[in-house]
C-alpha cells in the first residue's frame, strides 16, 4: 500500500506539467480529459488508501521517494506519511477537488485560458497533497508556499483587472508573513531535535520539553504564526474576502475547502507540541473566538454573495480553531470536513448563480430564484441548513454542536468562549437565512440567461448528498454511540477529555438550537415580514456607523495600509535614489567643484601668473618675517 | 593540464573572433559559441570523471594542480588548482559563458570580433580566478577579468555607459589596490615569521598575525571582495552598471563577477584569517542582514527593469554575507547553493529583461503591462524566474536561503529571524514586477513576438536547471562537501571554546 502514496501527488503533477506544456495546442474536450481525469485517478487511489486504512485504522503508510537535502543530519526527505488524519484530508481534497474539476469544466470552458486554469487547480491539489502527506517539515513548507503560489496564480487568474492583481498579491503577501513564521519555527525545531521528521519531533517533544516550557511556547507559537496566515485568521485574516476575486471553482476549492483548513491540519498534525504550551492553546481559542464573531458580523451586512460567503468561511474556521483550542482535536477535524462539503457547494452554487445572471454578484438584485433555479434553489438549501446547523437533520448540526459542547464542556473550555461560540451561532444562521431570502425569495431583479448543464449540476448533486450524510458519521454522545469518525481518528489524534460539569449535554443542544432558529427568525422578519424597516433603521447613524464598519470588514485593511502599506511606500519611495549612492555622487561632485574652482587659476593670461608669483613670494617673506 | 587548457582555450578563442571579424561580422560569433560550448562540455567531462573522488576519505585537497615557476626569486609561480568548489563556479562559469553569447546573437551587431574577445577575456579571466591558488597570479587574473568587463560596458552599453563603466572601473581597481596591499602584506609578514618568502595559498595558510597587522590585512581582502559581492555599502557601482551593460554584461555581471567576491571571502578571507574573520562576525552579519533589507527595500522602488532587478542582487547577496560569516556547514552549502541559484535566476531576469527591451525599446517597467497576453511563454518564464528570485520552495533559490538562515539561526537567533522577513519583501518586489510587466490591461504596444527558438532554448535550460537545483541539489552539495567540510573543521580548530559544531549531542 505505501508503494502507492506517490502516485497521489504524481497525477495532479502529471496533468500540470502536460497542460502547461501543450495545454494551448489542446482542445477543450482533452483539456478537461487531463485537468479532471488526474484529480479523478487521485482520488481513486485515496479511496483505495482509505478503505485499507479503515480495516487498520492503526497503521500508517509511509515512503521515502528520494532524500532531498543530506549535509551532516540534515537530512530531509522527499517523504510521503499516511495516517487517518492525513486520510481525512486526502479524502477532502481528491473527492472535493475531483467534483470541482468537474463543474470547472463547464464554468471555465468558455475561457480563452482554459488550460492555464486547469493547470493551475492541478498543481494546486499536487502541492496541497504534498503538504498533508508530507513527512517531514520541509516538505511540507514546500506544499505550504506551493499551495500559496496557486492561490496567487488562480485569484488573479483574470489578470488584465487591475484590482484583481491586487487582491491576489495581498492573499501572496499576507500568507506570507506567516509562512516566515512557520519556517522559523522550523528552524528551532530543527536545532531542538536535530531533525525535521514530524513523526520524530511528537515522539520526542513531550519528554524533551517537560521542563523547558519556554520552548514549547515560542515554538508553538511560531507555528500558529503559520497557521494563522494561511487559515485566514485574526489578525491576518483580512485577504480572504479580496481574494474572491478568483473564479468560483478557486474559491470553493481553495478559499474554502482545502488550502485555508491548512493551519487547523498543522495545529492537529502537531497537537502534541500544543498540548505542552497550554498557553498557546488557549490563545488558539481566543483567536478562533474573536475571528468567528468578527467576521460573522461582517457576513451579516455584505452585498456581494461571495463575499458573505467568504466571511462565513473565516468564521467557520475560527470554530475549527475554536475547537483545537479547548483541545477538541476529532470535533475540529469532524467540522473541518463537513464545512468542506456545504462550503464548497454553497461557492459552487453562488457560482452557478452568478454565471446565470450574467455576472451578477450583489444579492439585493437577485431575488425569486427559487422556481427559476431549482436545482441550486434545493442544493443551497440543503448547504444552508448545514452552514445555520438546522437541529438534527443537517450535517452542520452534528459538527458545530461537538464544537460548542467541548467549547464549555472540554478539557480547556468556559463559559466565556461558549457564549462566544453561542453568538456566533446565532450570527451564522442570521446571515445564512438572509442570505437564502434575497437570492432565492422574493421578487426576481435579474434575469436568468444561462442555467447550469450536466457538468455543473452533477457536482451540485453529489455535494448535496455528502453534506446530508456525513453528519451522520458521528453522533453526539447523549443520543447513542455511534462515533466512527472519531474512532478513526483516535489513532492519531486524543481523545477529548470532558470535566465534570453541572450542565448537560441536552441543554447545550437546545442552546444551540434555539441559536439557530432566533438568527434565522431575525432576518426573517427585517428580510421577509418587514423589510421596509431596514431603511428606516439606516437612519439612525450610530446603526449606519456599525453598518458600514461590518461592510468594510472592520477597517482592517485601512489599519494595515496605515501601519505598514503606506510607510513602506513612503520609505521605498522616498529611496528610490539611493542615499548611500548619493554620498557617493557627492564626493565625485566635490571633487569636480574642486577641481573646477582650481583649474581657474590656470587661465593662460600671464598677467595672473606674475601676480600669483608676487603674492606668494609677499606672503612667504611675511611669514619668515612674522615667524 | 586541463587548467591551463581551459583559460588558454578560452583567449585563444578571444583573439580568434577578434580575427575573424575581417572575414565575415557574423563569424566571431560563432567562434565565441564553439569556444564556450567546448569548454563547458571539458569541464563537465571533468566534473563526470571526479564525481567519485568526493566520496574518498580523507579526501584529496586539490582535484587537479598545474604549476609553473614563473618568477622564482619573489616565490612567485604559476599555480592553478580547484576542488570541489572552484570546480562547480568553473562549471558556472562557461554555462553562463555559453548563454552569454547566445543573448548576444543578435544584440550586437557592432564591431562583433571585439565582444567577443572581450566577453571571453572576461570568461578566462574569472577562470583563472576561480583556479589561481598563488596570490600573485589570483591578483594578475582579478584585474584581467576587470578591462574587458570596462570595455563591454563602454562601448555597447546603453545611454550612461560611459559613466557607468568608470564608476565600474573606479570602484573595483580601488578596492583591488587595497587586496594588493593586503596580498604584500601578507607576504611579508609570513616571510618574516618563516624567513620563506612566498605567494603560495597553501603555504600562507596558517600563518599567524600580531594583533592589529591581521584586522587589517584581512579588511584590505574584505574590502575588495565586499565591493564585488557587492555588500552594502559598497554596492552603489552595481545598479549603474548593470542597468547600462548590454544583456550579456548584466548576465556575466550578476551570474560570475559577484560570485568572485564571495569566493574570495570562502578561499582567502576565511581560511587564512579565521580568527579575526571570527571578530568581525557579528558586525559582518549585520551588514548582510541590512544589504537582505535595503536592497529588497530599493528593487520595490526602482521603475527601470534592470536597476530593479541589480538591486535585487544586492538582497540576495546578503543572504551570501550572513551564510559567510555564520561559519557552519550548512550556512556555506547554503553560500554555494545560492552562488548558483542566484546566477541562474537572477541571470535569467537579466535575459528577459533584454528581450523586453528588444521587442519594446524600454526598460521602463510604467511603459509596459499586460504582455502575458501577447506573449505567453515570456510571461510564463517570467513568472517562473520571480518565483524562483522570491524563494519559493522547488526552486533552488529556496533551498539556499533556507540552508543559509537554517545555519546562521544556530548563532545569530535575531539576525536570522529579520533577515527571514527580508522574504516577504523578497514577494513583494517579485509580485511587483510580473504585475507591472505581464498582468494588468494593456493596449500600448502592437503585435509582439514570443520567444524565437533561440531564446526559448536558452530559456527553457534555464528554467530547468533552477528546478533540478530546488529538487536535487544533492549534486552539488555532494560537490562542495570536501571543500565545505575542510573549511569548517579548521575554523572550528581555531576556536574551539566559541564555536560549537551543531550536530553535536545535546
């Protein structure tokens, strides 16, 4: 089975480098053919990898292709590693990634660059195999920037807008600045274990660092530095929304499903190192808090369908992050996977619908699409009631409610944090059911020119199907046993603990339920009973005020072009000259001025040398004299 | 033999299209072509033949040694002899040679026969440096390599040539003035400790200095060296004549000329100096780190092409400086892999940059926009060559930045840690360029050409050769190892109290 693991990485590689290098000369049937049908054997063989894998769920897969780098016990490999969290991941990726090639087919054929966007998304699903798969660290630094660089090729993938560049170059920039993090922490690993083997560093770190809890801390933090960046998370959050300016597919399969759930695998990848910085932990679900109700209130008053789903992604992520905090390892990884099904359908979906209305992004002119689009209309539904967590029969219920349970309930959980998490919920299912009331209700704004065809639709089915189902793969512990997923997952992640508590477990369910049917009750009623009360609210300016500060994401881009955007520019600009060759320059002109000044004395005329001569000899006998 | 063979093959092919101009303009070219194409497939045989001999324990401490006498009395003598290291710079060497006179194909169409004698002169020049081992002969070829170098950027440079050859010209003599005085120096003071007066490298090694004689000798080598390499802040000759020299000057410039500097601070300064090299290390560290920043700071600001892309070079090369000075093995593989990635990528902009000028008659990056469009392949190589320049990993250059600050962290946590974020501003300024040349709306220009067949060729090695090096850079440090592994034991000999090996058990 491990002779196989190359081959996962090898296909997507294999369709790149064939539609980069002949891509143009190809037609649009054989593009599709390469783009989709390496992502398809892919996931063949994860599902070959996956079943094996849950007859012995204790086992691991694991090869070496070739050793990169060998200087003295530097020795990083070209190493791929299985186990069942890897297998999570892999699952997501080819499965997810696979049906979105699918509906990219259809969404992109028309596409003077078709085969440029399907080299691309092939690279993507290699580098963002590599990284899950990767045994060591350099390796996984390697898919880390490479899954970055696609992102940054696809965002700005129609490149001759101005601002789209823009966007993909802050996505690029802003991950970067945790990349670097990562990479040092890499660094201090290294010098800690004299290796950069993943394995290898769990194994040793917690005898290691028993008594050096400094370490741990400035390490782990390094890593969630990392994991931050790329997971679009407080404070370097702020590209995600921009970086919806990439094609639908990008989105659903990049900036939803896969590349931004790549901190919540770091930080599940490397839980033992967390567990011994509980500081650390703690910080996670701070930040996975806060980012959660920060971009949850921004969901809530955006135009722009994508938009809205984009800040619904960095919020779900900051449950993700929420539950790696309270240390709810399994909980994160459940909601990690269900997201990647309903998120990825709702972006699919919105695409579908943008592409229908001619381009059409903002929500207040879509409207009564329900009878016009059923298919989405039913497919949205089912993404939406997962994404709200609409109790019992939605996937999103059984993931978010595990979450918000430990978030009180777990080893580091309190109250704070789960009321927290409560809003959040509320939030979610406000601008989830606002969201579905200006699409799919209501009168029809625009009109429908192209609904979606077999390619698109499929995708749609199929993602309906898994969201519907894969709640059912594990079951809250009050209701009956029945945990595979968890159970799958325990051989490589820890169980979660849960203290003792005066509160139970049916009360948070109902918490959590009446949550969800209070949001969606809210925008019902501004939405739907009484929506000539909105424009009579933006009156009051204080509301105005919140309104516009939610729609600009809370200015955190205005902050950062303040604090670092503009000074760079400014220095940059200001030495665009060079100042240290100015000194330069400037002894080169002395010297000329001086040497300008002295050649006036030789002006030729005899008169002035008779007079230089006389004076000379006037001040030489003065000095003889005086001295 | 295949020392001298190389250097004089290389002047005799120099004064051979300078011959044959009279028959035919188009005739030295491909006399220049035939030379460097025969010279590199000589050294790559040469690299084939040894490539077991790197494994041998102890291994040998010249491949390969040709001496001559050549002024007896003053201890002087024609001494040629590489390892491991001189031998990949070799390969470098007439790699970029070959590709140097493949740009200029159609570039130079005046007085062809002087170009390439003198970008062969250039070649042999920087051949013998890399091999010379008397210090005499290793200052003879120092200057050799620096007149032609004057000449190619005077007479086929562009608008400021003339005053960038002399800012050129000015810069490196003086700086080489001082390595004379340092070379005499050090020639007396160990003729008058041993009463054996010579210039022999091997010999001078392990020379002992009083106190303030060895801080200077060694400051008048690190200057000149520093100017080449060039660090900060003696890199204000770069950008002028880079931005002025025709395609092939920037591409000899920034891949050969700027690793002489560093070479000689791995061969000279180091081995000979180990312990005031260990004095400066922390201000020399600095320096690098600062020269990481400044330089990124200065190519984000630049609106002409290849002034951008010089500075750049001087980002790069402060990663060179900090790997230098971090004195540990993987902090010089690193040096040795970035002396290369850094040749190949940033040469590879320096083409592009040419053909952009070629096909649009401006280097002014506001001028241009959107030419992915038009030319696809170029914009994809472009891409490729920024990526590779930002440090991506795949492409070598990460594997030497990475092998670098990996070696400095062990010493030098901060410096490290700030010269990591010089990376982001390494995106910054990349992203920069792609935007500004092939992405955004465009209706300037008219119908442009994609790459000829030549050019694509060139780059297509190139670009693969970037890749290998990120993937299997095993060749090459395996290369370099003996030469490496010397250097660090005998800088570990001198201080053994200061300097901890890092794969020492903790």
């Amino acid at each position: 089975m491990s002779n196989l693991l190359w081959l996962l990485p090898a296909f997507p590689f294999l369709g790149f480098v064939l539609l980069t290098a002949i891509g143009k000369r190809l037609s649009s049937r054989h593009v599709a053919l390469i783009g989709v049908g390496s992502i398809t054997l892919a996931g063949i063989v994860s599902l070959i990898l996956g079943i094996s894998l849950l007859q012995h769920p204790l086992e691991h897969y694991s090869h070496t292709l070739w050793i990169w780098i060998d200087i003295g016990n530097f020795q990083p490999g070209m190493g791929l590693y299985v186990d069942t969290l890897a297998m999570v991941f892999l699952f997501v990726i080819t499965v997810v990634g696979a049906l979105i090639h699918v509906y990219a087919c259809e969404f992109m054929e028309k596409d003077p660059d078709y085969s440029r966007f399907m080299s691309c998304m092939n690279l993507f699903v290699c580098a963002m195999l590599l990284l899950v798969m990767a045994d060591n660290f350099l390796l996984l630094y390697l898919g880390w920037e490479g899954v970055g660089l696609c992102s940054y090729m696809l965002i700005g993938f129609w490149y001759e807008k101005p601002a789209n560049g823009y966007a993909a170059r802050k996505a690029f920039t802003m991950t970067r600045l945790g990349d670097i993090s990562l990479a040092i922490g890499m660094m201090y690993l290294f010098y800690e274990f004299n290796s950069l083997n993943i394995a290898k560093i769990v194994a040793l770190a917690p005898e290691q660092w028993a008594l050096q809890p400094q370490t741990a801390l400035i390490v782990t933090l390094l890593l969630l530095g990392g994991a931050l960046g790329k997971s679009a998370q407080f404070p370097l959050h702020n590209w995600l929304p921009d970086a919806m300016a990439g094609p639908s597919p990008v989105s659903a399969l990049i900036h939803a499903a896969t590349m931004v759930t790549a901190g919540v695998y770091l930080i599940a990848r490397m839980h033992a190192l967390f567990e011994l910085a509980p500081a650390v932990q703690g910080l996670i679900a701070i930040i996975g808090a806060v980012t959660l109700l920060l971009a949850g209130f921004s969901a809530l008053v955006q135009y722009d369908i994508k938009r809205v789903l984009a800040y619904s992604t960095i919020s779900q992520i900051g449950y993700m992050f929420l539950a790696l905090g309270v240390g709810a390892w399994t909980a994160a990884i459940f909601h990690f996977m269900v997201h990647a099904f309903f998120k990825a359908l709702l972006f699919l979906a919105a695409g579908a619908i943008i592409e229908a209305l001619h381009h059409e992004h903002n929500m207040f002119r879509m409207g009564g699409l329900k009878s016009k689009l059923p298919l989405i209309f039913w497919t949205f539904l089912i993404a939406s009631a997962s994404l709200a967590a609409v109790p019992l029969l939605s996937a999103g219920f059984y993931s978010k409610d595990q979450i918000l349970w430990y978030t009180l309930a777990g080893q580091y959980g309190n109250p704070v944090l789960y009321s927290m998490a409560l809003v959040g919920a509320l939030l979610t299912a406000a601008y989830t059911a606002r969201m579905m009331l200006l699409v799919f209700w209501g009168q029809a704004k625009s009109q429908v020119l192209r609904p979606p065809g077999t390619r698109m639709s499929l995708p749609l089915i199929i993602l309906a199907l898994l969201t519907s189902l894969a709640g059912f793969l594990e079951f809250p512990h009050n209701f009956f046993h029945f945990t595979p997923f968890s159970d799958f997952l325990n051989s490589s992640l820890p169980l979660t603990s849960v203290k003792e508590q005066g509160f139970s477990e049916g009360i948070s369910q109902v918490l959590a339920a009446v949550m969800t049917f209070v949001g969606a009750y809210i925008a019902y009623y501004f939405y739907h009973l009484r929506p000539n009360l909105l424009p009579v609210l933006k009156e009051q300016s204080w509301l105005l005020f919140l309104q516009q500060l939610w729609l600009k994401g809370w200015y955190f881009d205005q902050l950062y072009d303040f604090l670092w955007v503009r000074p760079f520019q400014w220095i940059t600009a200001k030495n665009k000259e060079d100042v240290i060759d100015g000194w330069y320059s400037s002894l080169t002109s002395a010297t000329r001025t001086m040497s300008d000044s002295l050649s006036l004395l030789q002006s030729g005329s005899l008169r002035w040398y008779v007079m230089g001569m006389v004076l000379g000899a006037i001040l030489l006998l003065s000095l003889q004299i005086l001295l | 033999m295949i020392l001298l063979s190389l250097i004089v093959l290389l002047m005799l092919g120099g004064a051979l299209s300078y011959l044959s101009e009279r028959l035919n303009p188009y005739a030295p070219r491909w006399v220049a072509l035939l030379t460097t194409l025969t010279s590199f497939v000589l050294v790559i045989i040469f690299w084939l033949g040894h490539y077991h001999r790197f494994t041998l324990s102890p291994a040998p401490n010249w491949l390969e040694e040709f001496r001559l006498e050549w002024i007896p009395t003053f201890g002087i003598s024609f001494h040629l002899a590489i390892d491991g290291l001189s031998l990949i710079l070799l390969a470098l060497t007439c790699f970029l040679g070959l590709l140097a006179v493949l740009c200029s194909w159609r570039e130079i169409q005046e007085r062809t026969g002087f170009f390439y004698f003198n970008l062969l002169w250039i070649l042999a020049g920087v051949a013998g440096v890399f091999m010379a081992i008397d210090l005499f002969l290793f200052y003879f070829f120092w200057e050799i390599m620096l007149i032609p170098m004057y000449f190619l950027i005077g007479i086929w440079g562009g608008h400021k040539r003339v005053y960038a050859a002399y800012k050129f010209f000015i810069f490196t003599q003086a700086s080489g003035l001082l390595m004379l005085l340092s070379i005499l120096g050090l020639y007396y003071s160990h003729g008058q400790l041993t009463g054996h007066y010579t210039f022999n490298y091997t010999e001078l090694l392990g020379t002992t200095f009083s106190d303030p004689r060895g801080f200077w000798l060694m400051m008048g080598f690190c200057i000149a060296f520093a100017v080449k390499l060039p660090l900060i802040p003696f890199h204000a000759w770069l950008p002028d004549a880079h931005s002025e020299a025709p395609t092939a000057g920037s591409l000899l410039l920034a891949g050969i000329l700027l690793k002489t500097g560093a070479y000689g601070l791995l061969r000279f300064v180091l081995p000979i100096f180990p312990v005031q090299a260990m004095e400066i290390a922390t201000p020399a560290m600095w320096l690098g780190v600062t020269g990481v920043l400044y330089g990124a700071f200065l190519a984000f600001s630049q609106t002409d092409l290849k002034r951008l892309i010089a500075y750049t070079s001087v980002s790069h090369m402060g990663f060179v400086m900090m790997g230098l000075f971090a004195f540990n093995e993987l902090a010089l593989q690193g040096v040795v892999m970035q002396l290369i990635t850094h040749a190949i990528s940033t040469g590879a902009l320096f083409l592009l940059a040419g053909m952009l000028k070629e096909r649009l008659h401006t280097r002014d990056i506001g001028q241009m926009g959107g030419l992915w469009t038009r030319m696809p392949q170029l914009g994809t190589l472009g891409l490729v060559f920024a990526l590779a320049s930002l440090g991506l990993p795949g492409f070598g250059n990460f594997v030497a930045e990475f092998l670098i600050l990996l070696g400095s962290f062990e010493a030098h946590r901060w410096h490290t840690v700030i010269a990591a974020l010089g990376l982001v501003f390494s995106a910054v300024y990349s992203l920069r360029i792609v935007q500004k040349i092939f992405l955004g709306p465009q209706n300037r220009y008219g119908v442009l050409a994609d790459f000829t067949h030549r050019e694509r060729l060139m780059m297509g090695i190139l670009a693969i050769s970037i890749f290998w090096l990120g993937l299997f850079p095993q060749p090459v440090i395996h290369t370099a190892r003996p030469a490496i592994v010397k250097l660090v034991e005998l800088l570990s000999k001198e201080s053994d109290t200061a300097y901890q090996p890092y794969y020492e058990p903790k």
